[in-house]
C-alpha cells in the first residue's frame, strides 16, 4: 500500500514550496513543486527537517488510524537505514 504525506516549507532562498514525500514497497521518494503549474522534480540531499516533518505528519495519523502503528515504524525504520 502507498503512503503519501505532504507539507509546505518557506524558505528564504527558495521561496514557499510544497514537499511530497510517497511511501511505496519499503522505498522512500521526496519531490518538491514550486507553483501551480511546475512539475514534481525529485529534492536530491534530504534534511532533517524533512524527516522530522514526515516523522510528526505520520504520528498524526496513527491514533485517528490513518496509519497503523507497523507502518509507523516502518518509516521509522526508513529514516535509520537512510543514515538521518
């Protein structure tokens, strides 16, 4: 099953951009869009803040069952074996 989660960041050198993280198969993949009518183009270094964004926006999820704890701890599981 697919997992997608999504947010927005402001950034200064950037600007305001959505970030979309998609959950698939055990596979982790980030993309960022900058306005309406601008492709998904892959985000290549992920930070910090991007784990601890999707690590928050997934505890959400779980006591109102949006996500059962098992997935939880496999995106847990995801952000170690990336090495953040």
């Amino acid at each position: 099953m697919s997992m997608e989660f999504g947010w927005w960041v402001r950034d200064p050198e950037q600007g305001k951009h959505q970030v979309r993280a998609t959950i698939h198969g055990g596979n982790i993949t980030w993309q960022r869009k900058q306005g309406h009518h601008t492709p998904w183009e892959r985000i290549a270094p992920v930070t910090d803040e991007h784990w601890d964004k999707l690590i928050a926006e997934a505890e959400t999820r779980v006591p109102r069952r949006l996500l059962s704890p098992k997935q939880f701890e496999d995106i847990k599981r995801l952000r170690t074996k990336s090495g953040y």
